[in-house]
C-alpha cells in the first residue's frame, strides 16, 4: 500500500469524510505527525491525555503489566485505526501503553481540537459512538477467546479482529503481521502461533505469503474453533 502523507491520511479517515470543508481545514491545521521506532512507546501509563491518536502507518499493541510483572496486551491497533478516545471523554490519565511493535507513523489530534468537534459535529458524534460500540464489542469478544478456547482458536480470532471496517479501515486480504507480531496481540510464543497458523493453511482459511499472511475465507477464519 502505498504511503500516506498526514493529510491524505485525515481526509480518508472514516471520520474525515463526513466534516465540513471548514471543521476539516482546522483538522488539518491542528493534527501533527510523530514518528516512533519499533520498540518505543507511543502513549505512556499514567500520562495527562493531550491527544486522540492514530495510526498512519505500522502497528502497535495495548498493554499493561499484571501485579506480577506480566505483560498483558489488550488489542493491536493497524494503519488507518485511532484510540484514546474513552479516556479523553471520561479526562482521566492513561492507564495503558502504546508501543510500536515495528516502525510506526503517528497521527495526533490535540485535546482542544477532539473537544470543538464533539460540541459542534454531529456527524463526528456519531463515528465516536460506533467507535465505542465496536470497541465495547471486540473486547467482549476477546474475554471470552482468552477465557474459553485454545491457542489455534485465539491466532485465529487474532487474525480475524484486525478485519473490523470501522476500527481498522485499510487493513486488506494481505495482513502484514508477523508471526512474532500475532504473538504479541494473542499472548502466543512465536513457535506456536507458527505451528497454529498452519493448521489455519491447512483448513484452506489462510496462506502463508511472503511478507503476510493472506485470508482466503475471513468467515471461516472468523469461525473456526480448533
């Protein structure tokens, strides 16, 4: 996929669409752009929220450490997705990281601008309620993957959450996750996320490409149980 400049991101967004000329010019007035390097924190626990954030290009996990020292990771986040948007409305500080699993371009929207859309789009409005909604909905949908069913079963649940048309618009038929990477979002070691992504090849839902992995029945994979 060819790369986004800031704007073009913005303008493509799902919510970028439905803003008028002029919300959408202080959108693009005000939005920056950071780059963070594999490894680095996008968002820090416990930090003030200043921005919503998006991704427009790379992929990060969102986690947190058990008691123990455990790191948990709660979902991964891909090229055209934006999060903080509950904890900007409930004005509390963060209580998760953000870190970039590769090499991530980020966009940010600062709080001022969030908060002048939300009193005077209604458009916007209603994207942050589907948003929230479709949200509410995959960590549901994660309890119950990380509570009742086997590794096979949670790679493939993995795979088919990044297929969400509204929290991840331009993910497309070729995931570029690696198999570390599926790792990290579905709490598997590397060796086995590999040996459950060939029973996925196996039941004809997946292949394995290079540089991916390609879905070939996202209803199957959406239904599989090992």
């Amino acid at each position: 996929m060819p790369t986004q400049t800031l704007l073009e991101h913005l303008r493509a967004t799902i919510w970028g669409r439905v803003l008028t000329p002029v919300e959408m010019a202080r959108v693009e007035a005000d939005c920056f752009e950071q780059f963070v390097p594999k490894g680095g924190f996008v968002c820090r626990k416990g930090e003030a929220l200043e921005n919503w954030v998006g991704i427009i290009d790379g992929l990060v996990k969102i986690n947190n450490f058990s008691p123990s020292g455990k790191s948990v990771t709660f979902t991964g986040v891909t090229a055209g997705g934006w999060f903080g948007e509950g904890s900007l409305l409930k004005d509390e500080f963060r209580k998760y990281d953000v870190m970039a699993l590769r090499d991530t371009r980020v966009a940010r929207m600062p709080r001022a601008t969030f908060e002048w859309l939300l009193e005077i789009s209604l458009p916007f409005n209603r994207f942050l309620l589907m948003q929230l909604n479709e949200r509410l909905g995959q960590f549901i949908g994660q309890v119950e993957t990380d509570r009742m069913l086997d590794v096979d079963t949670r790679v493939a649940r993995c795979l088919a959450a990044m297929f969400n048309a509204h929290l991840y618009p331009g993910v497309e038929p070729l995931v570029q996750l690696s198999q570390e990477e599926i790792g990290y979002l579905s709490g598997a070691s590397r060796q086995r996320v590999n040996v459950a992504l060939q029973l996925l090849e196996k039941a004809g839902v997946v292949r394995l490409d290079y540089g991916g992995i390609r879905v070939l029945d996202l209803e199957g994979l959406r239904a599989f149980q090992a």
